[in-house]
C-alpha cells in the first residue's frame, strides 16, 4: 500500500505568504463573492483546516492581502511626499509611476479591481479599504496639492474640494484592462502626463519637463524604502533612466530587494510588465 507523500513543513510566515498568493489568484479567477475556502486550500496545495489556523474567515484573508499588498507602497509614498526639495508636480508624477510599477503592472492590480467591482456587496471590507488605504492617501495628497496652491502652481483650487479625482487614471487604466484590453491599449504614461499638466501650471516661461535627475534620483529613494534597499550613492542616482529602469539599475548595483533577497509579495510583473 502507497502512502502519500509527506506534505512539505514550511515556516509559518512562508505558508502564511503562500496562501495569501494563492488566495489572491483565486480570488482574481472567481470573484471575491464566489471564491471559497476549499478553492484556496486546494490552490495552495494544503488542507482546508490549515487556511484557518492563519485566517479565521475569508474576509480577513482579503483584508490580509490589502494590507500586505498595498500598505508598504502607501508608507514609500508618504515618505517621497515628505521630500521638501521636490515640487508638488514631480511629488504626484512619482507618485503615478509608483502606482504604475508596483500595482498595474503587478498582480496587485486584480486587488483594486476587485474593490471596485465587487466592495459594494462587502460593506465591512470597503469601510477597511477606506480606513486603511485611501483616507491615508488622500491626506498625503491634499497636503501636496496644498502646497502646490500655497506656490501658485496649481490650475483649479476646485481639486482641493475633490482630491479623489488623482485616483482617476488609475482606475481608468484598471476598469479599461478589466473590460476593454482586448479592443485597444491604454497608454498610461500619457494618461498620467496629461492629467500632471491638467493639473499643475508650467514653471513661467517654461514647458512642463518630463522628468529631471532629481525626479529620478526621488524615484529611486521611494524604491529604496518599498523594498529595502540600501542606499543607493547620490553620484549614480543622477544617472538614472526614467521609470522601471531606475529599479533595474538599482538590483545591477547589487541591492537586493529584502533581507532574504527576494522580491516583496505581489511584486511580480504581468506579462505586459514595465520592468525591463
């Protein structure tokens, strides 16, 4: 008589990580409405009873992924938003290319599009969606465009009424992929661009840059805090291609992006992935 295989004895935040992922992937295929529990189990290759030792219920499975997915990048966020010697323009344009690389072009953007899809039927999770992740990101950003108006650099002080209106080509690019991807691209690079000009007025007798070496060497520091590495030298950041490029030239320096030198969760590129 065989007997099967002995299951695989894995750390506790290994296989806590490991179910979170393949609860992420289930939820992506079915829905957050009509994944189950079994279906998680089965994905992670554990038994049922093993999901529950880590999470008492589906609903706190999902608000695991949100914290773990997308609080990291909001505490990077709010630290470039702290940088005193970047103008609010390139404060949000990095703030938009953070957004891009670390959840659009992740698996981390099936999280959004799920809360936008689905939360009105789950109360409880949207009310901790809000509390957790959007009422922070609104407060960094009204503080930005904040200084923008104290500047003179801001369009409309209308936004100051509606700063959830920064969120847009995000959910744009989210609502498009979800429903539209297959009829035509979304170039997100331009959307952001032109919602930056939207709403930022041009230095005085100058055009809007797309992206000076300080934008860069910022951009390189909100990557540096997302997944710990250490400091880049201020000589080399000065150098640094725009977007995705920055992170890749920051792992050939030799950073590694944790301490065990793995890429934080959800940090996988889709197909149509940024990241050379």
């Amino acid at each position: 008589m065989n007997t099967p295989p002995k299951r695989k004895s894995l750390a506790p935040e290994v296989r806590r990580n490991s179910i979170l992922d393949a609860a992420l992937a289930v939820f992506s295929e079915k829905g957050f409405a009509n994944a189950r529990i079994e279906d998680i189990a089965r994905r992670a290759e554990i038994g049922k009873g093993t999901v529950y030792l880590y999470f008492p219920d589906k609903e706190s499975l999902f608000k695991s992924l949100i914290s773990d997915a997308l609080g990291p990048l909001l505490m990077a966020a709010s630290s470039t938003f702290e940088e005193t010697d970047l103008s609010p323009r390139e404060t949000l344009g990095i703030f938009f290319q953070l957004l891009k690389t670390e959840i659009l072009a992740t698996e981390k953007r099936d999280l959004v599009r799920l809360m936008v899809m689905e939360m009105r039927n789950f109360p409880d999770i949207a009310e901790f969606y809000h509390k957790n992740i959007i009422r922070s990101g609104l407060t960094l950003i009204v503080r930005v465009l904040e200084k923008a108006q104290k500047q003179g650099e801001l369009r409309s002080v209308h936004v100051l009424k509606a700063p959830q209106v920064i969120f847009a080509p995000a959910l744009l690019s989210v609502v498009w992929d979800a429903n539209f991807a297959r009829y035509g691209d979304l170039d997100l690079d331009a959307a952001f661009d032109f919602y930056l000009d939207t709403l930022f007025k041009p230095a005085e007798g100058k055009p809007h840059e797309a992206h000076s070496d300080r934008h860069h060497s910022a951009l390189c520091r909100s990557w540096v805090r997302l997944f710990h590495f250490p400091a880049c030298p201020e000589p080399w950041l000065a150098g640094l291609d725009r977007g995705g490029h920055a992170l890749h030239r920051c792992r050939q320096y030799g950073a590694t992006d944790t301490a065990n030198g793995e890429r934080r969760r959800y940090g996988r590129s889709r197909p149509n992935a940024v990241h050379p």
